[in-house]
C-alpha cells in the first residue's frame, strides 16, 4: 500500500508539472502582477515538479527528494493563498481556493511519509 501511495504521489506531481504547460495562463495569472517573469516562472517550476516526481520515484533519490518536494511545497503556499484572498480572478470557486490551503498541508505530510518507502 505505501508503494501505491508513493507512485500515485509522484504521478501526480509528474502531471502537476506538465499543467504548468498546458494550463500556462492559468498559473501565470495565479501570480499577482507585480511579480516579474510570470511566465519563466511558471515553466521553471513545472520543469521542477516534474523532476523532482521522477527524483521521488528513484530510491536512491526518494529521502532527499520527499524533503525538497515539501520546501517546493512551503514555497509556494503564498501562490495559494493569493488566489484564496482573490478569487473572483479565478473561475474556481471561492470555498474551493479555500480548502486547497489545507490540502497542502496534506500533500506535505504524504511525501514526508512516501519519501521513507524502500
């Protein structure tokens, strides 16, 4: 069961970071304005969610992978939690931004207990 919830961890990080190409106005608008390179940073970080799912899935990689992966995520919680204070720039719904913020946390913790599986 923990080698499932590492593989479905790691494939959702995978895909995680190929949204970041498809969906690229999407998550550049997640960011205010005034932030520069939008775009860069948002192709950046998918390149980084790709490789970092494929880094959790190498065992040799997986303890320091599962740590990088949960700073990734401390990172970028702020982007979250300006789309949650404005959602009407969003066609998601405001309770949904809402309840992302804790899913975070989720996610944080699941890599933590993935990134030990041998």
């Amino acid at each position: 069961m923990k080698k499932i919830a590492l593989y479905v961890f790691a494939i959702l990080f995978i895909l995680a970071g190929i949204s970041h190409f498809v969906l690229e106005p999407f998550f550049t608008g997640a960011m205010p304005d005034w932030v520069p390179f939008r775009p860069a940073i948002v192709y950046i970080s998918g390149v980084i969610e790709i490789l970092l799912g494929i880094g959790l899935l190498y065992k040799p990689t997986r303890r320091k992978v599962g740590i990088l992966i949960a700073i990734f995520l401390v990172l970028i919680f702020p982007v979250n939690i300006y789309m949650a204070l404005e959602p009407e720039q969003y066609s998601i719904p405001a309770f949904a931004l809402w309840l992302r913020l804790p899913l975070q946390f989720v996610l944080i913790w699941w890599v933590l207990k993935v990134r030990k599986v041998g």
